[in-house]
C-alpha cells in the first residue's frame, strides 16, 4: 500500500500534465492555424477583389462615355428642340435601338428638361420608356446640372436592375435634355456566381444590389435606423422593395478593410438555417460610390483547424505510444539486469555454498581418510600380531619335539661330562679331551638349534627383499628337525639351484613353509611310510613350489574350509595356520591352494614372484 500510493498520485500527475500539455498544444494550434489561414485567406481575398473591381470597373467603362458622345448627335438636339415631330422620333427611335444593339446595352433613351422620356430604344418594347417621366431619379437631376449623371437602381419600369449613366444634351450652352444609357448588371452577377466565396456589391447606403448569393439581394450589409430607412425608400432606387439588414449576429472588425461577420439564417428562409461564419474584405469604388465586398466563408479555416487538431492528435497519440513503448522496453531491460544480476546472485550463492560444502566435505574425507589410515595401521599391527601369535603357537606345539631334541643333547652331555671325570681321574687325558671335543661339538649343536629358532621367533613388518629359496627351505628344515627326527618323516627336496630368489619376507615365509611341511607331518602320524616331497617349477617372472605328502589327503567337504580362519580337525589344533599362511602369501604378491594329489596325500602349491 505505502509503495502504491506515491506511484498512483504520480501517475495521475503525469496524466494531468499530458493532458494539460495535449489542451495547450490543442490551443496554440488552433490560434496558429487560423491565423495563418486568415492572412492567407486576406492576401489570397484582396487579390480576387481586385479582379472583381477591375472586371466591375471595366464593364461601366465600356458604356461611361456613350452617352457623352450619343449627346453630340444633332438628331436628339434636333428633337429636343422641336419635340412631337412624329418623324423625326421614329427616327431617334431607331438609332437609339441599334445603338443600344450595337453597345450591347440594357437601355437608352432621351429625356426633356422634364424628366419626360421622348425616345428611347425599347420604344417597340410592351412597357416603352417614352412618356414616362424619370425626373426623379438622381442621375437625371446630375445631368441636368451639366455633369455626367451615374446611379444604380431597380428599374421603375422593367424591374431589373440597371446602372444609369446619364449625359446632358446641349444647344449652344443650353442644356436642353439628358441622354441616358441603362446597363443591366444581371449578367455580370451571373458570371461570378458558382465560386466558393461570394462576391457584395453595396450602394452609399450599404445596400447589396449585386450579389452572388440572391437572397441576400436589396439586404443591408449594415444595421439600419428609422430615418437610414426611409430615406433609402424615398429615393425610390428600389421601387419599393422594403430593404431590410441581413442576419448578423456578430461582427469582428479586423482592419478597416477587412472584418469577421457571422450570419444567422434569413428571416422566412429557414431552410438555411445555421449561422455561417465569413471573412469579408472590401474596397471602395469612389467613381461610382460603392463598396465591393468579396465574403469568404470560415468553414475552410475551421476544417483546416479541424484537420490540424486531429493531426495533433494523432502526433500526441503516437507520441504517447512511442513514449509508452519505450519505457516499456526500458523497463523491462532494467528487469532482465536485475533478475541477471539476482541470477548472477545466487548463482555466486550456490557456487560458495558448494565450496564450503566441498571443503566441509574435505574436512570429513581427510578426518576419514586419518582414521582410517589410524584403523588400517591398527589392523596392520593386529595382523602382525597375529601372524605372530600363529608363529609362536606354532613353536608352542612343536616345543615338545624341541625340547625332546634339546633334552638328548643334554643327556649326552651329562654322560661326556661323566666320563670325562672319570678318565681326569684316571688321567687318561686324551679320552678327557676326545669326551670335551664331543661336548663342544653338541652344545655348538644346540646353539645353532636355538639361534634358529631365536631367528624364527623374530617379530617381522612384512618388508619384502630377494630371498635365497634353497635357503628358505634349508632353514624351515632346521626349525622342523626335531619333529621330522621323532616322527621319522623324510623331506625330498628336488634338485634345486642355489641361487633362486623370490621376493619376500624372509621369516615369514619360512613361517609359512613350516606351517605346510609340519601340517604334512602332522597327517602323516598314521601312516607307516612319511615323506614330505618339496618340487620347484621356476616361470618366466614367478616360481611355483609344491608341498607333496603322503598322508591321507584332504575331503573334499573340507577342502573348501582348510584356509577359513579358526578351521582345524586336530584336537590341538588352532586353525590359525593355512588362513595365515594365505594372509602372508598374498601380501608378497603370490597364491596358495591346496588340493589332492592323484598319486594320493595333499598337495599345497604355492606360486611367489621371482626375485
Ligand atoms: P591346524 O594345523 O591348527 O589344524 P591349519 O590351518 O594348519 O590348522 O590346518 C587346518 C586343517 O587342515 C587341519 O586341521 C587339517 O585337517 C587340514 N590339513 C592341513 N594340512 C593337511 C595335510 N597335509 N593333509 C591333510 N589334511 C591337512
């Protein structure tokens, strides 16, 4: 809520500015366009009214001096003179007609000092100016005071609408009549009509008698008083016709030339109904006291107004779309950086607990690789202890033979020793000697007995070195004498070079030589005939050495448990042996198996690498 609310406030702020932006732009637009268009319309305006004026000017001229140069005709002087000659009228009658014909005019005619018309071109015409008197119409009365007569007005007779130009005729310096040429202006209202502007001819009193737009016609262009009324009545220039101001509603002056004006529908002629906007501009025709006004309607500077605003919409539009999609695209790149740099974030994250984890883990190994290193070390030290404690049963049982084998050196001794007192005694000192010779000979006996077996007691790692093989064998015989002598058992040793050398510890495998060769004596107890037949087969990088009896052999029952720790048959027995044996093989690298010889008895072979 707290992180919404400045947002909104903000967003609608913005909203005001752009709106209040859009308004004034909308605004200043509007003011540009129509005054642009305006002061366009004003050149474009004043340069149409100038041809309209001069066309105007030039279609009067054309007929201004006629009636100055019809008054030098003898003919109407003749006739003024002597007025009623029949003849003669007929006559002025004809030439005014031909005249009028040839200047392509409305009408002319020739008037006494009365105002009374004597001859005139329409004289075959239904409603003939002659007898009638115009003496009111001011070009006559201008005439008559010897000057060239002008004026616009309403035909008192024909109803159309003329332009009088009126000339005196002279006799001598008297003026005795006026000669008058009438010029009908409907056809030059006719060739402007059809434009989209229209064009306002007005008279000293600001009345329209020419006009484009024909209901505007004998309207005032300005607000008429009582007294402005009837005067324009009584000139009777109209004939009549009741002038009445036209519709306006507002009026803006510009210049003194030019002005906005705002019409409102006629009065009884709604079906134009609406008011209509116009720029009028207009320029003073002093010869003939008029004022031509050229109405351009406003509707093409509101349409253009019109068009302008949309396009300023549209631009606004698009701005704002623009403007819109950029911040779009802004906003979602500021997004794709932030969720990078969240990504790169927690990819570091996870990349740093990975490590700590990893070295947490590390940590773990290494403490488990110590301890167990510490257990293996441990085990190490137990199998040595083992194969020790094996080695020491071993001695253990064979204790009886050795001491056995030590006791008949002893007793043997003890009688030397006998009978070497009594031949001191006796003095028979060679004898004395030849018993001492014989003493020294079996106590140097039994030390070697018992260096072997101290050597064979030794406590050993394991660490393997070439061992001389025939060696090997001669020394586990040593160790086993005294049980091969009791038991009477034979040992046949195949022909064996010298200087054969395995890779191993030596003790350990004399360990596992007397193991095999005393386990041969051991099920040979029953048997008459015992023998221990030891063969080599040296290979290419490894020897094979068989351990061949003549005991019973093995079931095959037991067979497959000989080598499983703590598996024995005899009473006594510790089962410790053949499974140790194995341990001590296998670590230097060799094999050991058992099986049945077919000639009968077991056969333990047992493969080591050459040294
Ligand atoms: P132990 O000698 O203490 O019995 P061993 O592991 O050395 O233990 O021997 C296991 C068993 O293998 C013996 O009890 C015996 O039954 C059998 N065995 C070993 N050597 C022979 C052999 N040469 N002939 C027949 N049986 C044997």
């Amino acid at each position: 809520m707290d992180r919404r609310e400045p947002n909104l406030s903000k967003k609608w702020l913005v909203t005001l500015i752009v709106a209040g932006l859009y308004g004034l732009t909308l605004w200043q637009i509007a003011e540009l366009v129509q005054e642009q268009t305006l002061s366009e319309m004003n050149i474009n305006g004043q340069r149409q009214l100038n041809i309209y004026v001069t066309h105007l000017k030039g279609q009067l001229e054309k007929y201004e001096f006629l009636p100055e140069l019809l008054s030098t005709n003898a003919r109407l002087v003749e006739l003024l003179k002597r007025p009623g000659d029949r003849e003669r009228t007929e006559a002025l009658n004809r030439y005014l007609e031909t005249i009028n014909t040839i200047a392509n005019a409305s009408d002319t005619y020739l008037m006494n000092r009365e105002g009374l018309t004597i001859a005139a071109s329409n004289w075959q015409s239904e409603k003939p100016f002659i007898g009638r008197n115009f003496s009111f119409r001011p070009y006559f009365q201008q005439a008559m005071q010897g000057r060239l007569g002008r004026y616009f007005a309403l035909g008192s007779t024909s109803g159309r609408r003329g332009y009088y130009f009126a000339y005196p005729v002279r006799n001598l310096e008297e003026i005795l009549g006026a000669v008058v040429i009438k010029v009908d202006l409907t056809l030059l209202e006719q060739q402007w009509r059809g434009r989209q502007e229209e064009v306002v001819v007005t008279d000293p009193e600001g009345v329209i008698f020419i006009t484009t737009r024909p209901d505007w016609r004998f309207r005032s262009l300005y607000l008429l008083n009582e007294t402005d009324r009837q005067r324009i009545n009584q000139s009777r220039r109209y004939s009549g016709t009741q002038v009445e101001p036209l519709n306006i509603r507002q009026r803006e002056e510009l210049s003194d030339k030019s002005r906005l004006l705002t019409l409102g529908p006629m009065k009884g002629k709604d079906h134009l109904s609406g008011e209509e906007d116009y720029l009028v501009q207009r320029i003073p025709m002093p010869e003939a006291g008029w004022q031509v006004h050229l109405m351009t309607p406003l509707k093409q500077v509101q349409r253009r107004i019109g068009w302008s605003l949309i396009i300023t919409t549209f631009a606004f539009v698009a701005l704002a779309l623009m403007i819109l999609v950029l911040q779009q695209r802004y906003k979602r790149r500021r997004e794709r950086t932030r969720y990078e740099a969240q990504a790169n974030q927690s990819l570091r994250e996870a990349r740093d607990r990975l490590e700590q984890r990893v070295e947490e883990r590390t940590v773990d190994l290494r403490q488990e690789m110590a301890e167990r290193r510490r257990m293996e070390h441990a085990l190490r030290q137990t199998r040595d202890e083992l194969i020790q404690a094996a080695k020491l049963a071993m001695l253990g049982q064979m204790s009886a033979s050795i001491s056995h084998e030590i006791n008949q050196p002893l007793a043997a001794i003890r009688s030397y020793t006998d009978n070497a007192k009594k031949f001191l005694q006796q003095d028979r000192c060679d004898d004395v000697a030849w018993n001492l010779e014989q003493i020294a000979e079996l106590i140097s006996g039994m030390t070697q007995i018992s260096s072997q077996l101290k050597l064979f007691a030794r406590k050993t790692d394991g660490q393997r070195s070439p061992v001389l093989l025939h060696n090997a064998i001669e020394a586990s015989k040593r160790i086993l004498l005294p049980q091969l002598s009791r038991t009477g058992t034979e040992v046949r040793l195949q022909s064996l070079s010298e200087d054969i050398e395995v890779m191993a510890d030596p003790v350990r495998l004399e360990q596992v030589l007397v193991n095999l060769i005393g386990n041969a004596v051991n099920a040979m107890e029953e048997q008459t005939e015992r023998w221990v037949s030891i063969g080599i087969e040296p290979g290419d990088d490894r020897l094979r050495l068989t351990i061949h009896d003549n005991g019973p052999g093995i079931s095959e029952e037991h067979l497959k448990r000989i080598f499983d720790p703590f598996f024995t048959t005899r009473e006594t027995g510790l089962g410790l042996g053949l499974s140790i044996s194995q341990h001590i093989i296998e670590s230097m690298g060799g094999t050991l198996m058992a099986k049945n010889s077919e000639q009968g008895g077991a056969l333990f072979s047992l493969e080591l690498p050459l040294a």
